[in-house]
C-alpha cells in the first residue's frame, strides 16, 4: 500500500501538488496540536545523497513523510511562518497509528532540507525548537560534491559562469550575503544558496553548529561513499541511531544523480588546498579519516 502511495506521488503533476500544498496548509496549521512532530532531521549535505537516503527510511514500516514534502524547508526559508504552520505540515497522531500498526512501534515522522546544514541559523533554530530531535547528515568528497553542485545549479539556471570563475566568484558573492543574513535573520539569499560551491564542503564547520545546537550523541554523519557502497550496512546503522526496529528496504535506488564529468587540474589542486584542514576536522564526526582520503 505505501509503495502504492508513494508511486502515486511521483506521478502526480507539480500543478497538482502545488495546489494541494495550498489547500493542505491551512487545514494542518488549524489541526498542528494533533499532529505529530519530527523525531529526527535529515539536514543535508546538498548533493550527498539526501533523496536517496529519504526514499530508503520512508520504506520503514514505522517512519511517514510530511504531506506534499520531501522537507517543509522550515527551518532555513520559511522560519518566519512560526512553529505551528511547521507541525501542521506532518500526520495527525490518530491516522499515523493506523497506518504504521503493523510495524508494532510508535509512528514517527521527519524532515529533510540539503539546506539545513549549511544555512547560518538553522541549526540554532532547530535545536530551539525540537531540543530532543536527532539529526543526521551525510557528507561526501567535497571535491565531486563542489562540482556536482555548479552542474546541478548551472542546469537549473542559478548559474551562468565557468566552474573555475565560479570558484573565483565566491568569497565575493557569499560573503556579504552571510553577513546580511546573520544580522536580518528574515533575509534571504539565493546567491548564498546556490553558488556557495566550496563553502558547502567545508563540513567540519557547520557540524560543529550542529553539534553545539542538538549535542554531539544527537548527530549522526554518515558517507554517501559508503552509503552507496555498502547500503545495508550503513541503513542499519542509521536506523539503529535513530531507535527503530531493524529493516531492510525491497531495494536501494540513487536518486538525482548527474552523470559524472572531468574537473580541470586547476581547480581540483585549489580545491585539495581548500579542503584539506576541514577535511582533518571531519575525523572528530566519523571517528576516522574521510573514504575519499584513504
């Protein structure tokens, strides 16, 4: 029955969604008290596997999705619509335990934003307003991630420059935007959203926002190396941080891949440069060094 909803979704037109996104959110704001609230986020990184990672613990007998959402983007774009439109988003307790009886554990529910972790006050958001949430993020070579990214958002048309001028334009097109945002916290950047290239892969720095936000047992990092790798192995680690009965997927599926392409020699040496300290600070969240440096 879930595969069954789940496919309808995906074959339903944007038009359609959209609109039920709209009739939707009011009547979820007027119900939020009966509904449920995230036990756990799904916070990025962007272009690391998120959707992958979603469809898998959606296929959990006990886990439901927000309504019309893959994430809700609360907690970067749209804090100013206040906590209840947020819990309005998710199951009502009533049908969630329908829904989820036969898994004979409590229904819980999630979010996920590739955003989340990199935007400058999500973190301190989420941990003020789900103080016992659990996050988990997953991050990756932030080389190919870096350049993964500039081809996704030269696609989508956020982006018009070559990746070498891109990487050149950065600090100059994110920096005073951050700054912006961090002093209006109801500013919003696309330049800091979509052409922050290098900063996204500088990881260390933002799960350490993470970290002082939830706590440091309420993280968990896993690699979309491994995850893509040895999928069993990494979901049942992920499911067992998360407190759910052990399960195992029908199939693991690679969502919004792009296939790959060649990074020129000069910006993969500047690239090495840039990460090569945030990329040690990563061993205090994985407990090793990095799949991409061993």
């Amino acid at each position: 029955m879930r595969s069954d909803v789940a496919s309808l979704k995906k074959r339903t037109p944007a038009a359609a969604k959209n609109l039920g996104r709209r009739a939707y959110t009011p009547i979820g704001q007027a119900t939020s008290s009966i509904r449920l609230m995230p036990s756990f986020i799904l916070a990025g990184a962007q272009r690391c596997g998120t959707t992958s990672l979603y469809r898998a613990l959606l296929s959990h007998p006990a886990v439901l999705s927000a309504a019309y959402h893959k994430g809700v983007n609360y907690f970067d774009v749209n804090y100013d619509r206040g906590l209840r439109w947020y819990q309005g988003h998710f199951p009502l307790r009533a049908t969630a335990s329908i829904r989820t009886r036969r898994s004979g554990e409590d229904p819980v529910t999630f979010d996920a934003s590739g955003y989340y972790m990199f935007h400058p006050l999500a973190a301190e958001r989420i941990g003020h307003d789900l103080p016992n949430v659990r996050v988990v993020v997953l991050v990756r070579d932030p080389i190919e991630r870096a350049y993964s990214a500039y081809r996704h958002e030269f696609a989508r048309g956020f982006e018009n420059e070559s990746f070498e001028r891109a990487l050149e334009l950065e600090d100059a097109r994110v920096q005073p935007e951050l700054e912006r945002m961090v002093a209006d916290p109801s500013y919003q950047s696309d330049s800091y959203r979509h052409h922050a290239y290098r900063r996204r892969g500088q990881y260390d720095e933002q799960l350490r926002r993470l970290a002082d936000a939830v706590g440091r047992e309420q993280l968990l990092v896993v690699e979309s190396e491994l995850f893509f790798t040895r999928p069993e192995v990494e979901y049942q680690r992920i499911i067992q941080f998360l407190g759910l009965r052990p399960h195992v997927p029908a199939r693991f599926d690679r969502w919004n891949a792009r296939p790959g392409a060649e990074i020129s020699a000069d910006a993969k040496r500047f690239l090495v440069d840039a990460f090569r300290d945030h990329d040690e600070g990563l061993t205090e969240y994985l407990g090793h060094a990095p799949t991409w440096q061993r």
